[in-house]
C-alpha cells in the first residue's frame, strides 16, 4: 500500500485570546478526512488568529508549501478550500507553484472535497469557489468602512484608553464612548500644551513626561517621535478623526467626541500650528546642541559680505592656557600650560569670528530678564488680541491663499495663465499672507511670553529658569544679535561691546 504523507492545514482569522477552538475543530476533522483518504498525516500546520486576505504573513502556510517543495507532502487536508486561499491571485500561484514541481499534490477538503487544480472541471470549480470568496471580501470591508464611519459620526471612541484617561473597564458592547480623565497624566498633558505654544520643544515635554514618570501605555519612556504624534492626535481636543481605509485620508468629522478633551479645541489648534510651522514640520533637521546655535549673527560677514546673513554655530575648542614666554624675573614662576576645551560660537560661513560661549549666553540671557523686567515690557503685550474663533479663522485663511499660489503654478503649467498674470496675481496673494502672519505674531507674543511676569523683578529669575528652546524662542522674538569680529591684536578677552553693539531691538 501507498503511502501518502498528507499535511493538515487549520487556520482561524480571528482569535485575540488565543482560545483555539476553532482551529481545534478543524484539527479534529482534517484527522478524520486523512482516515477516509487513507492518507497519513504527516504534520499539523496551524495558523491561529491570521487572516487569508489581510495580506500578512501565514508563517505555517508558508513552511507547509516549503515542506511540499522538498518532497516531504503529497497531499493537503483542509476544512475548506478558503482555509488556504481567499483571492484570485493566490489561487494563479498556487496553480503555478503545483504545476511547477513535477508530480501532482492531492488537495481534499471536509466541506467541498476534493480540489483538483489539474484538470480544466478542477480549475473552473475551484476559480467559482474563490470569486466567491473574494467578492465576499470585498463587501465586507464596505461593510465595516461603512460601520467605522458611523461610529466616527455619533462621536464614539475607537480606543479603549489612551494616556491622559483612565483606562475603559467596561465590556464592549456597552460602550457609551465616556472616557474619564486621568488625574494623575491629564494635568502634564495641558502643561505640555501650554508649554509647545510658548515655544517649549518636543525634547521639553519629553523630560516633563519622564521626569514624572508619566510613561507611555506601553510602559517605555518618551522619545520625541512618540511625543510629537501624541500631541498631535486630536483626541486630546476630544475631537473625533477618522481615517478612510480606501482612500487613507484622515479628517475630523463634525461631531464631537463623546470623551471631554484633555485640552480645549482651540489650544490644540495653535499647538498644531506650531508643529506644522516651517522648520518644525516633520522631516530632517539640524539639532540645536548649544544654546544660541542658529540665533548670532556674524558681524563680520555682515560687514565684508555686503549684508550676508551668516549664521554662528556652538563647537568645542581645544585651547592652550598658561605658561609666561620671554624673560622670568627673580622671584617668579611660569604657569604650567593646560589644554582646555571650551564651546566656542564660530560663523559657520567664514570661519573668521569666533566667541566664548560661556560669557556670551551668560551676558545674553542677563541682558533679556532686565529687559523684561523693565516696566515697558508689558506694552509686548498691547497688541491687540483675537479670540480662538479668530485665530482659526486665520489659520484657514492662510490654508487657502497657499493653495491658491499652488492652483497660480499649475494652470501657468498647463497654460491657462501668462507668467505676467501668475506673478500679479503671487504678489497679490503674498500681501495677503504678509498681513495675516503680522496679525499671527503678535499673538505669538502672547504664548511666548506666557508665565513671564513682565515688568517686575521676578522677570530675571523667570528667563534664567526657561529651557534651551524657550529661551531661543524669547531671544528670537526681542531682537536680533550679532557679534562684531575681534580685530587684530585684541586678544582673546571677553568684551561685552562686541555683543552689546550688535543688539537690535525687534
């Protein structure tokens, strides 16, 4: 008698907790399907809680059609033929691969029986089972877009709990959609907000999570990836997005979700547009090691360069220090000579003006905490002031007029526009945007200088207290600095004039 080595396949696209009754079932009947055939089985290949049309790895299947191409099968047992193949394509591999290896696979299943993808009849019956399949497929993924949609609509959560709430105790299917806050995370999660639109950096928020301990869902702690796609997740405003699977276009629908917001709308709004500001949207950058990397200007490229712009940027410096050359009188003694790494500020485009760093931010960040200490610091603040309403409006406003100067490119491109028109028309829509960024900034002001006590003594200690970022932000805001050169024969002397001159006041 012939032996037929015969694999029996089981697979169950959903099974979460791992309760394998489904593909225990369907070990027990492919067995008894072996039995009839007279087929022995040579191995169990079971893919528990994997789907057939989801696109992702079946790691058993795999191994199973590995084990036919050496030789070691001859036949499969299935609980039906949808077990192994869902879509068309598959079932055009499949027929590739048998027909490919010089000797014919035995295919049976409990429910159709045997499948013979040989035979012209075979094929036709197994193309039918399959079509049938997949068009199932099809209509329950609209099914469920329909549903996911739905759900968005009455404002439901699609997320059980999240950082910042306490976790949903509740079965699903008496979900109302009410989350709780945290009490213990909700807080650092306002903070954090508050923090970004004054201009805080994600590296900020990042120590103000850790150092609390405040940790992630899964327990990790924050990196400035992890924290920048949390902040911009609109569930904190406890607004509803939704992501089209077809298109993979995500908007956030009109109603609101059923969870109160850990911050209000329109804070989370001014904090996204921080994060899509230039220079803060995703994408490579350069990181700022040093305190005002990308804020001194040169003076002497300013001078000599006809106006260059060049910006200095904060690097180690080895120095030699010590020793007295020439003559040593009676009585004296030469210092030994020391190597000393200092950070040094050095014009990134002529490399010809340098200056300490330790002197130059100390003098800088005095020089800001008196200047907004003075009493005339609260007129920063005089501008007038726009509620949220307004400065949504802007934003939108300023959405649009972008897309119109794409709109102006692609209708010069196709023809539609002379260059002369395309330019009256950028320089119309420029001003517009020119005005709207004016009104932008002095509300910029506002968040900038939030929690600054302008005009008191206690302005000092505030600035000495502010991060890296926050204070580049404030600096940035006030003025402008630029550092004037050495000169020949100056020595290496801090001079508070080379800094001082080149303060501009905004």
């Amino acid at each position: 008698m012939t032996v037929i080595p015969a694999a029996c396949y089981c697979r169950i696209s959903s099974d979460p907790n791992d309760r394998r009754e489904g593909v225990d079932r369907q070990r027990e009947d492919t067995s008894i399907l072996c039995e009839a055939k007279g087929w022995t089985v040579a191995g169990y290949y079971i893919d528990n809680d994997r789907s057939a049309s989801s696109g992702k790895e079946r790691p058993e299947w795999d191994r199973l059609l590995a084990d036919i191409r050496a030789g070691k099968l001859d036949a499969i047992a299935a609980w039906d033929q949808d077990r192994g193949w869902r879509m068309m394509h598959e079932l055009e591999t499949l027929r590739r691969f048998f027909t490919g290896l010089g000797r014919k696979i035995k295919l049976a299943t409990t429910g159709q029986g045997d499948i013979d993808l040989y035979s012209p009849t075979g094929v036709l019956a197994a193309q039918i089972k399959t079509a049938v399949s997949e068009h199932e497929i099809a209509m329950m993924r609209v099914r469920m877009r329909r549903a996911a949609r739905q759900h968005a609509e009455q404002g439901r959560p699609k997320w059980r709990t999240a950082f910042g709430y306490l976790p949903y105790e509740g079965r699903k299917e008496d979900d109302t959609g009410h989350r709780e806050p945290d009490p213990q995370t909700a807080p650092l999660v306002k903070q954090a907000y508050a923090a970004i639109t004054s201009g805080a950096s994600l590296k900020d928020i990042c120590k103000l999570f850790n150092d609390a301990g405040a940790y992630g869902l899964t327990g990790s702690p924050w990196t400035t990836t992890t924290v920048s796609q949390f902040l911009r997740s609109p569930r904190n405003a406890g607004l509803r997005a939704h992501t089209d699977t077809a298109t993979g276009k995500t908007e956030i629908v009109d109603k609101k979700g059923c969870w109160p917001g850990l911050v209000d709308e329109s804070t989370w709004r001014s904090a996204q547009y921080v994060f899509n500001a230039p220079g803060r949207a995703p994408g490579r950058k350069a990181v700022r090691r040093h305190l005002l990397t990308g804020i001194l200007r040169c003076g002497k490229c300013a001078t000599e360069g006809e106006g260059v712009d060049a910006r200095m940027g904060g690097q180690w410096v080895t120095r030699m220090t010590g020793g007295q050359p020439g003559r040593i009188r009676d009585g004296e003694t030469r210092r030994p000579k020391e190597t000393v790494r200092r950070i040094t500020y050095i014009c990134q485009q002529c490399r010809g003006c340098s200056i300490s760093a330790e002197h130059t931010e100390a003098f800088l960040v005095a020089l800001i905490g008196r200047r907004l200490a003075r009493p005339d610091a609260v007129d920063l603040l005089k501008a007038e002031m726009h509620d949220a309403a307004e400065a949504e409006r802007l934003r939108q406003e300023k959405s649009d007029l972008y897309t119109e100067l794409d709109n102006l490119a692609v209708e010069r491109a196709q023809g539609l526009l002379t260059g002369r028109q395309v330019q009256i028309a950028t320089e119309v829509v420029q001003q517009k945007l020119d005005a709207i960024e004016l009104t932008e900034r002095d509300a910029e002001k506002v968040r900038i200088l939030d929690g600054i006590p302008l005009g008191t003594d206690a302005a000092v200690d505030a600035v000495n207290r502010l991060s890296p970022d926050r204070f580049r932000a404030v600096l940035d805001m006030l003025c402008t600095v630029t550092i004037a050169p050495l000169g020949r024969g100056r020595g290496r002397v801090f001079r508070e004039e080379r800094i001082s001159g080149g303060v501009v006041w905004r």
